[in-house]
C-alpha cells in the first residue's frame, strides 16, 4: 500500500465533495474541480474525512493499483486545498530592459528580443504584476488549480530560461540560481 495513498483528507468547512462514475468533484470558495479517479481505487467520504483504498476485485495488476492509490490522493488533496485556501506563485524578471504589463489576464513581456511577447492566461488565474523603480519587475499568479498554474509557470520561465554565468532570466521570488564563472584567462 501507498503511505501517501493511507493518509485520510481531512475536509475544511465550506468545501463540499460528490462523486458520480468515478468523478470527484470538489467545490469551495475559490472554485470548483473535478477529477477522474481510477475504478480500481475506492473513494469514501464519511465524518468530514476522505479515504482512499484499493479495490481488490479490480482486473488492474497490483502494482498499477498501489501507484493509482497514491496519485489519486495527492490529486484530490490537491483540489480540496485549492478550493479552500488556494495557490500562489511569484516570479520576477531579472535582466536589463526586462518589462511585464498586463491588461486583465493578456501579459506582455518585453524579455531583449526585438518583439513584444503576448500570452493570454486562462480564466481561472489571477494575475498581478508590479514594476517599481530600482527593482525587479514581479508577477504574481494565484489560481485554485495547482495543475494549471504550474504549467502557465512553466510556460512564462521558457521564454527566458535563468542562465549561470549573468543570472538573467525569469525566476521564482527566492530561488537561487547556480552561478559559474566565465572562460579563464588564457593560461599559457
């Protein structure tokens, strides 16, 4: 059996949970999601406590079943955090000339490359950015889809990847970037 798979989820006021055909569906104050889970995992709610268990008589092998038991939790537990309190990811641009506007959910990126870059984020995210005299420019994303918000992250860090050697690049608010040293002088 899973460890994380055994763990119950514990369900916060204001969030309620249905299942329908191997769907979970969870609203809260921040939204509402819905996930598929496996007929071979088992999903009961009962006294504000959510479990997981394998179902035996499932024509999945048992290996399959004990990697199905953990991630359907984690996804579960996932939504009902962010339909209760949540998700926030902060990002700032480090580089000369680095600019980001926004105008609702459209962001434009000025990065160094000789044209703007558009990207339209979904619904379901929030944006704010901030551009401050003698400071990085910061954006701030916050959505109740952990899944979704990774992946526009992901998508904003590709257009200018942190690099070691100058440090610019687009980055987390508090990571730190590995930095090397140029070329060594020419030891003759």
């Amino acid at each position: 059996m899973s460890r994380i798979g055994k763990l119950p989820i514990n369900i916060p006021a204001g969030v309620s949970i249905t299942q329908k055909d191997n769907v979970v569906t969870v609203k809260g104050p921040k939204g509402e999601l819905s996930q598929y889970v496996d007929p071979s995992i088992v999903v009961t709610v009962e006294n504000g406590e959510m479990t997981f268990a394998i179902n035996e008589e499932s024509e999945v092998e048992q290996k399959q079943k004990q990697a199905f038991h953990g991630l359907y939790r984690a996804l579960v537990h996932n939504m009902v955090v962010g339909v209760s309190e949540g998700y926030k990811k902060e990002m700032e641009l480090v580089g000369v000339g680095y600019r980001v506007s926004n105008t609702g959910n459209l962001l434009e990126f000025s990065l160094g490359y000789t044209h703007p870059i558009y990207i339209q984020l979904p619904p379901e995210i929030k944006v704010e950015t901030k551009s401050e005299r003698n400071k990085n420019p910061y954006i701030c994303l916050e959505s109740c889809d952990k899944q979704l918000l990774g992946l526009v992250c992901a998508k904003i860090r590709s257009f200018r990847k942190p690099e070691p050697y100058k440090g610019k690049g687009i980055l987390f608010v508090g990571e730190q970037i590995r930095r090397k040293s140029g070329k060594a002088a020419g030891a003759k």
